[in-house]
C-alpha cells in the first residue's frame, strides 16, 4: 500500500472499575468510556508548503497534549479543530450532532427474544416457572429491557 504523510491522534476517557468496600456489597461498576475522540490529518499532494509548515507547528504546539487530556478537559470537536488548523482560517460548514449510542445500537425485544430461542427449553421454563420479569441490559449502550413472563411466552 501506499505510504501518505499525515498525523494521527487518539484517546478514550475511561471511568475506572470501582467497587463497593463493603464484602458483601452488590453495587460494582465495570469500566466505561466516557468520551473518545482523536484527529488524522492527511496531506493533500498539491499543498502549499506554507499549509505543511503551519500544520507541522501546530502539531508540535498539541505535542503535549493528548487526546485523552483535551476531551476531559472539556475540548469539543471545534476547539481541538481550531489549534490543530490554527493559522490556516478553517470554515465550520455546518454542525451535527451525533446520534446517541443508543439511538445507534442494534439492540431490542426482537434480539433478546432471538436469544432466548437458543437457551435449553428447560432453563426459559425455569425463567417463565419463577413468574417474574426479566431485565436484560445490553452491554454495548446500556439499554434495559423489561419482559414480563406473557411476553416471553407469547413469542416463544
């Protein structure tokens, strides 16, 4: 393949693991992202070496910080824009908001309903014998679902 100059950053802010003190404590938080984010600038091959030269001060002005330090410091988008294209009067064309990551997660009754059709009949009537609901939590954007025993049974 072929090589291009450009640079390359990115970093992801993670809420540590933490756990209840207490031994016989139910509440435990798994690690999050909390915010990602990063740039790739690419060269194009009729930029003016006055571009290359300002990017390249530029980028060694943010050498110092990351990614990860920009974003939990409060930086959208448009500030590290802004030091990264420093000099060069970048134009913001329009602005969008991203999608929620449960607004774009695949998840729903239909998957989990899905799932439940490959567990052993014998542990979903065990399920549907304790005549509770079940919460199912999706592990890629957080989203519970409650399904009541009827549910369960009416598309089973």
């Amino acid at each position: 393949s072929e090589q291009k100059e450009g640079a390359l950053a990115a970093g992801v802010y993670v809420q540590g693991e933490s756990v209840g003190t207490d031994r016989n404590a139910q509440e435990s938080s798994a690690a999050r992202v909390l915010a990602a984010g990063g740039w790739y600038v690419q060269l194009l091959p009729f930029a003016d070496d006055e571009v290359v030269e300002r990017l390249q001060v530029n980028l060694k002005a943010m050498a110092d910080k990351s990614p990860t330090t920009m974003i939990r410091d409060g930086m959208g988008a448009e500030d590290i824009l802004q030091l990264l294209l420093d000099g060069l009067d970048p134009q913001i064309l329009s602005r969008a908001t991203p999608p929620s990551l449960q607004d774009s997660c695949a998840c729903g009754t239909d998957r989990i309903m899905r799932t439940l059709r490959l567990l052993p009949r014998s542990e979903v009537d065990d399920i549907l014998d304790k005549n509770e609901d079940i919460e199912v939590k999706c592990e890629f954007c957080g989203k519970r679902y409650n399904l009541t025993p009827d549910e369960i049974k009416a598309e089973l």
